[in-house]
C-alpha cells in the first residue's frame, strides 16, 4: 500500500468561485473606480495577493497568486483555488459598495467538490459551514448539489429583489457585461495526461527553440512571463484564445494561471499540474466557448480522466449542448433553480476505460518528465 500524500505536499486545485452583481447607480465607473491597492487590501481577507492588472475599456483583470479576480462596474468574479478563504471578503466588498450607494442583485457562489476537504478552513470547511456563512450575512440562501457525490459541483445562491416597483427595469438590465456576458461557462478537469502535466512545470517546460524557432529569441521579460508564455503556446491555449489579450503566469517549481481579455468577455485558465493531484480550469463569459467544438478542443488539450462543465445564468433555465468528448463518457446531466431569477446546469464526464481514477487522490506519484511536482510550493509574492 502507498502511504498517503503529506499536507505539505498537496495542493487543492478546484477553485472557490464567487459571482456578484450589484445594483447599478448613476456612477458609470462603479466598482472599477477603485485602484489596485484598495482590492489588494480587500483579498488580504482571502489569503492571496495581486501578481498583475490588465484592463480594457469593460473590465479590470487581476491576476492572482491563487486565481483571478475580474471588476466590471457593477459585476465582480473572484475564483480562488488552495485553502484560501474567499467569502471572507464579502464585509469589505458590500461596504465598498455601498459607498457606491449601491446594494447586492445577486450572489452565486460554486466550486467542485474538494479533493482535499480537512485542509480547509474556515469558512469552507465543508459545504454547510459555507451556507452558514451566507446565511449569517444575508438571511435566505438558495443551495443546490449537482452530479455525482463523488465529485459534485456544489452552489449557493442569494437573490434581492428590488424594494419599490421604480427599481424594477434598473435591476433588470445592468449594465454590467456585453449581451450573453452574464452567463459562465466553466470546465474543471482532473486526472491530466502526463504530458500535458510535464508542460505546466519548469523543469520540463517546452524549450524556447519549440516555440519561437530554431535562432528565435524569447521576449526579454521576467522568467515567470517568458515561461509562461512559452506554456501558453505549446499547449494550444493560444490558439484556443483568437484574439484575446493574454496575461499568463507560471510559478515555481509548476503551475500556471492565465487571464485574457476581449472587449467584454473573460477567460481564465488555472493548472495544478502535480500528476498526483492534476486539476486544470477553463471558464469564460463568452457564450461562444460553449459551441460543441470549441469545448471538445479544450478538453483535448488536457486529455482528462474527469471532465465537469457547468453554466451558471442569470434566468431560469438554462442547457449545455450534448456534449461527445473524446475519450470521456457522460454520466450525468443536472439542472437546478438558483432562487428566483438564475440557474445552473451541469455535465459530468468520466474516463471511458476507468471512471474511479478520480477517486484516488492518494495514488502514487506518476514518475514522468515532471520530477520537480511534489516539492512544496513556496511563498507567493507580490509584483508590481
């Protein structure tokens, strides 16, 4: 028998994933009105800080030492992966929105089950301790389960409705994102190829003549940049992203986050690639990733043994295509009412030649070009 993996050795890939849309008022700015070092501030509650900022015309994009954060004037996206506490922010967000003179619309907050559930902390040390949490801020929550226990996707809700009849047509049409933006598509996959693995660590990362050519010369930036973009080319994300303007990131001694931005869309990638635990994310607000082709390329790209699609809408009803990925099998289908006016859909897929291998997070280390993955990860740090 294997002995299992020590705390130190681990790292809890499935992120926490809060989405908030705030009521809007006359400041068009809204939200984004506040600078980097303020929301710095605010994700100190979440145990994590800012590596980078990227922004446009629609949105900021923050890039995380776990995760990412995205502004819009009046809609905020906070995804946090490892033992972060991420609803220990919302006392500072709802306080920097209301002096916006603004109030909560909608709350959806969602994560996959965790792989690694006992090193958690409060508030997220289990999924009725989460509810709890929102049930003291806000009083009623709306709580769903979907998928298999195994590896569920799990999902709290809170809804406001609007005090007076006057408030009625603001609150149903902020303008928060572009048409279809306020829908998320997101993909969480466990148990990636080895390959794919060995090209999000450093000691195995694509060399620079495999992206830029025989006598090409790599950009002069920062080694987590230049890395990280060399990852970003070699695993086809780049060519999945037409278009987007990338920020990328790659940390030591492995994994890799990434953040795009196009007029009013997001996306966002996030890789642990420890073969022991391997977990890749992909999500966005562009309702053309949901396109059949589009997430079977995604899904590709990883070659996982366990594939969960879900997306998260601002109406009652939503559905995904009917999805054939290659390699995985579908095993279950969900859909679920989030309070009055949002919904969740959600598709499991499993490994066709195994559907238990997601179920081992004690299996052995896979020996592969990845040799430096189980090192404990270090300290984060800031960079201007």
């Amino acid at each position: 028998a294997h002995a299992p993996l020590s705390t130190d050795m681990v790292f809890e890939g499935p992120e926490k994933k809060l989405e908030v849309y705030f009521k809007p008022t006359q400041r068009a700015n809204g939200l984004r009105q506040y600078s980097a070092p303020v929301w710095s501030e605010l994700l100190v509650d979440a145990a994590c800080t800012i590596l980078s900022v990227k922004g446009n015309d629609e949105f900021d994009a923050y890039l995380l030492s776990e995760s990412s954060l995205f502004v819009y004037p009046y809609r905020v996206v906070l995804k946090t992966c490892g033992t972060t506490t991420l609803l220990l922010v919302l006392p500072k967000l709802l306080r920097m929105v209301e002096e916006l003179g603004s109030s909560l619309e909608l709350l959806q907050y969602g994560h996959l089950r965790y792989k690694f559930p006992e090193q958690q902390v409060f508030p997220h040390g289990s999924f009725m301790e989460e509810r709890d949490y929102l049930i003291d801020l806000f009083g009623g929550v709306t709580e769903c389960e979907l998928g298999p226990r195994d590896c569920s996707w799990s999902m709290l809700s809170v809804s406001k409705e609007p005090s007076e009849a006057n408030e009625l047509s603001v609150y149903r049409t902020p303008p928060t994102s572009p048409p279809g933006g306020d829908d998320i598509l997101e993909i969480a996959m466990e148990g990636l190829a080895l390959d794919v693995c060995a090209l999000f660590c450093r000691a195995s990362a694509p060399s620079a003549e495999s992206v830029y050519g025989a006598g090409g010369a790599p950009p002069a930036t920062p080694v987590e940049r230049e890395l990280a973009t060399r990852m970003t080319v070699a695993s086809g994300l780049r060519e999945l992203l037409p278009g987007v303007e990338i920020d990328d990131w790659a940390f030591e001694p492995c994994g890799y986050s990434m953040n795009g931005l196009r007029d009013g869309y997001y996306y966002t990638v996030h890789i642990t690639p420890e073969p022991a635990f391997s977990y890749a994310s992909f999500e966005t607000n562009d309702p053309s990733y949901r396109d059949t082709e589009y997430v079977r390329r995604i899904v590709r790209a990883f070659a996982p043994s366990l594939a969960v699609v879900t997306l998260t809408t601002r109406r009652i009803g939503c559905e995904l295509p009917a999805y054939e990925l290659d390699g995985l099998e579908r095993s279950a289908l969900d859909l679920r009412r989030l309070g009055a006016h949002a919904s969740v859909c959600c598709a499991t897929f499993f490994a066709k030649e195994d559907k238990n291998a997601h179920q081992k997070p004690e299996q052995p280390f896979a020996k592969s070009q990845c040799q430096a993955t189980l090192e404990p990860r270090g300290e984060m740090v800031q960079v201007s």
